[in-house]
C-alpha cells in the first residue's frame, strides 16, 4: 500500500459530501462576474464615461487600496477591477473550506478513524482535499473565462480574468494544507488560513494604494508590497491590457511548495493533534468568564475584531469618494443607478452615501449572523452540554451570544460611519458635522440587520441542523431582492420580501420612524420564537 492509496475514493466521497456547497461556491461567483460585465456596460455605455471612471480610480488611493486599479479603460478592465478583488476572497475561502473540512474537521470530528482503519495510505485524506480544492478552483476559472467570453469580451482577457481568480484560490489550497497541520483544531486552521488571506488582501492594497500613478492618469504601477502578496500576484496579469501570464506561475509555484511543505510536516505529528499543541488555560478563570456575556464575548472577540478593521477600511474608503463622486454626475446612467440604490438626495454625495451605506450594512448582517452560528456550534459540538452542566439556563446562554450579537452589530455601523464621516469631513472641511451625519446614517439600517438577525435565532431553534445553509441562504437572498433588487428591475411585490427594502435612505432623505419601529418588532418576535423553541427542545448532539 503507498502513502496516498484510496485517494480517489477519497475524491469520490468529499464531492459526494460537497455536493450541494461547492457548485455553490463555483456557480455563484462565476455569473456574478459576468452580471458584473453588464452593469459595467451599462453603468458606463460610452468610451468617455469609461475614461473618466478608470481616471477616478487611479487618482483614488482609498480606492485602489480595496479593489485595485483598472489596467486601462476598456470594459473588461474595469470589469476586472471592480469583481477581481472579491472574487478571489472568494475562491480562496472556497479553497480553506475545501480542505480544512476534509482533513483536520474529519481529525476532530472522529470521521477520520473510520477513514484511517480502512485500507488508506497516511496522505490520501490530504491528497483528496487538495485535488478537489484546485479542480473547484479550475473549474472556477474556466466558468468564469467562458461566461466573460460569451458576454463579448476579449477571449485572452477573460481567460487572463478566469486563471487569475483560479491562480488565487489555488495558491490558499496550499496555505490551508499547511494550517491544517499547524492547527489541533478545525477553527485554529481556518482562523490560520483566513488571516493570512487578510495579511495577502492588505498587502495588495498597500501595494496599490502606494503604487505610482503614470502620465495617461489611468495605468498605476503598483509598490513592492504587492509583490509579496498572492493576490497581489494574480492581479499583476493585468487582464484586458497587458496579460501577462508568466505571472501565473507565482501562485502556482506558492501552492506547490506550501503542499509539499504540508506533506512533510504531515509525517512528523501525530494523527489527531497539530504541530502547534494546545497551550494550557490559566490556572483560574478571570472575573469575565462567570457570566453567560463574558463567555459569549470570549467567544465572539476575535472575529468582531477584524470586522471592525475592515469597517475602518471601508467607511475611510467611502468618505474619500464622497465628493469626487459629483465629477462624474454628468453620467446619467450613473446618477439613474446611485437613485435606485440610496433615493433622490439633495445633492448626487448623499445619494451616494445612502446607497454604499445600505449596500455596507447588509454585509455587515454577517457579523451577527456568523456570531450566532458560533452559538449554534458550541451546541452541536457538545460543549454547550458541560456548560448547561453548572448552574446556568439555556435561556441565559443564549442571551449572551445575542447580546454580543447586537452590540457588535451596532459598534461596526458606527465605525463605518465615523470612518467614512471623518474622511469625507476632512475634504469638506467640516469633519465634525459629517461625523455626527454619517455616523447616523450608518445606523438607520440596524433593524434591517437585526431583522434578519432574529430570523437566524429562530432557524437555530427550530432547524438547528440545517441553520448554517440556512441562514448565509437568507442573507444572500435578502440582498438580491432588496439592495439589489432595484437594479435588477425586481417587482415591489418581491422586493418587500427582503427588510433592507424598508430602510429609508439617509442621508438623502427624511428618516420615519414606522418601518424602523417595524422591523425592530419583528426582530423581537423572531428572536423570542427562537428562545422560546430553543429552551423546549432537545439539543443537537455532535453526529
């Protein structure tokens, strides 16, 4: 028997297990990239409209520090810059999903004793995971390549634009190998793996926003820090201009010594455990710990951290283009667009900021959402079983995590706004007024979040199983039909389905409080449905 015999069956069972979540992660990407194309061309129909936005985002920093400039000011360039940078977040999250699940997760969980008794070499759950990961990531590429292709761009380019956002997802399927076997537990790896994801994202930005801005006010040649990033590589392809493909072979050559550092770091622990042991707690537990909220918060911290640091990132990016925004008011395919989003503002500003601060705010419904599936994992790992153990109620516990839930929702929209309030504040001139103003602006949307916040609470108490699809299904769905759903010329009878329709759009209109008052009631009820099921019913033990 070799080190990687049974890995095809291995193959076999993971894409069984992935059936329903991968073409998830491949197709959803895939046409969101081409839709992208068409909301460009319409966006921007004409060569001088295209100029103009290619030049507002070299002359941005702000603006190349989140997505990268655009390689010139053709569709396809513009394509690239504005789907590149969250698509290959995307498909490297596919990738440590792929392989942290089908490795270190089976270790933990105890399916991978079962695997390891039957006839398997000591590498072939590795070698599976890795093969599925870069097949999804290829097949990733190739959709995406053929989807820009059948839309009318340039061939090279879209398959420049599809193996850059493969070559990403592909370099993290290495770096996950790694962190699995670093990492004695599922989380530690993803939390290895998503941080560096977070370091490569901040160094292409850096990269970019430094980056020097050449003569045609378009081109930038982006700084050094983006050379030692994995996406900062895929983006150097420069799809639609120059594509240059030699630069592929950076992440690919990344990937490929990562996993063979994997496999040997693999040979030198034992089954089950990482290379990195658990470190032993404190001999006693601090004040914080006593207390439901204390543990939740525990819990909780890490995450809501870096969600405030890209909340930060964000709103200093919004505010920065505030008032460049009205060089491009004689587009008026753009002004029809920014009025779909955030209303008939005073001023074309405001209207902006209503429509980003809409858009911001229902991504940032995964913060609670993602807090409370945290909730619904302690469960269905067992450890909620030894806390329900001391004297402690299922009410109470739950309670924390919702407290933490809302809290942190609430100092993200605040951040967001204060973030973009103090840049656009510093253009003006008046940065204590815009503070206060787009500060409450950034919390109008807050029942919205909290709506769909107690939705989670109550699938956890009555599909506890099945939450995790769920509830990431509702919140995409809620934003396709309500912030998006204008755009896409949705009928109001479905667009009503989704609270982020119900929100007004503040700045650039009156604020009434009827439909705030609304949906914060129908948080409630969500919420105590969902306590109320929660406290009668059995718990989820681990399968």
């Amino acid at each position: 028997m070799s080190a990687v015999t049974g890995t095809a069956t291995l193959v076999r069972l993971a894409l069984r297990r992935e059936r329903v979540r991968l073409p998830i992660w491949i197709l959803a990407p895939a046409a969101l990239v081409t839709l992208q194309a068409g909301n460009i061309a319409s966006t921007y129909p004409t060569q001088g409209d295209r100029v103009a936005a290619a030049q507002l985002l070299a002359a941005n920093p702000g603006l190349r520090l989140l997505r990268g400039p655009a390689a010139n000011s053709s569709l396809g360039a513009l394509t690239f810059s504005d789907a590149f940078w969250i698509l290959a977040v995307l498909a490297a999250l596919m990738s440590v999903s792929v392989v942290v699940r089908h490795t270190r997760q089976d270790e933990e969980s105890g399916r991978g004793d079962l695997i390891a008794s039957s006839a398997v070499g000591p590498y072939a759950s590795l070698a599976a995971a890795v093969s599925v990961a870069v097949t999804a990531d290829l097949l990733l590429a190739g959709l995406t390549a053929l989807g820009l292709a059948a839309y009318g761009l340039p061939v090279s380019g879209s398959v420049a634009t599809g193996l850059a956002i493969g070559a990403s997802g592909i370099a993290f399927v290495g770096i996950a190998a790694v962190a699995v076997q670093i990492a004695s537990s599922a989380r530690t790896a993803t939390a290895l793996s998503t941080a560096a994801l977070g370091a490569a994202y901040l160094l292409r930005g850096i990269g970019d926003a430094f980056g020097r801005v050449e003569d045609d006010g378009i081109t930038v040649t982006s700084a050094w820090p983006s050379w030692l990033s994995p996406m900062g590589w895929a983006q150097q392809v420069r799809a639609f201009g120059a594509n240059d493909w030699w630069v592929l072979a950076l992440p690919v050559a990344l990937a490929t010594v990562t996993a063979a550092i994997a496999v040997a770091l693999a040979g030198h622990r034992d089954y089950g455990l990482g290379m990195l042991a658990d470190r032993p707690g404190p001999a006693a537990a601090p004040h914080t710990l006593r207390s439901t909220l204390g543990l939740a918060w525990r819990l909780q911290r890490g995450v809501l951290l870096g969600w405030m640091v890209a909340m930060a990132i964000a709103g200093a990016v919004v505010g920065s283009l505030g008032q460049q925004i009205e060089d491009l008011a004689q587009n008026p395919r753009l002004v029809e667009l920014l009025t779909a989003l955030g209303g008939a503002g005073v001023d074309l500003s405001d209207t902006f900021y209503a429509a980003l601060l809409t858009l911001i705010s229902a991504i940032v419904t995964g913060f609670p959402l993602q807090a409370m599936l945290r909730a619904n994992g302690e469960e269905s790992s067992g450890r909620l079983e030894h806390v329900l153990a001391a004297a402690v109620g299922r009410t109470r516990w739950m309670a924390g995590h919702i407290t933490c839930a809302v809290l942190g929702t609430l100092a993200l929209l605040l951040i967001l706004g204060a973030f973009a309030g103090i840049s656009d504040g510093l253009a003006t001139g008046d940065p204590a007024t815009r503070l206060v103003t787009l500060s409450g602006a950034a919390l109008v949307p807050a029942p919205a979040t909290l709506a769909l916040t107690g939705a989670a609470i109550a699938v956890i108490g009555l599909l506890p199983r099945n939450a995790g699809a769920l509830v990431w299904a509702g919140l995409t769905v809620a934003i396709l039909i309500g912030p998006i759903g204008e755009i896409l010329n949705l009928p109001n009878a479905v667009r009503n389905l989704s609270p982020f329709t119900h929100v007004p759009p503040a700045p650039a209109a009156d604020i009434p409080a009827t439909p705030l008052l609304a949906l914060i009631a129908i948080a409630a009820v969500l919420t105590t449905a969902g306590l109320i099921r929660f406290a009668r019913r059995d718990l989820t033990l681990p399968a």
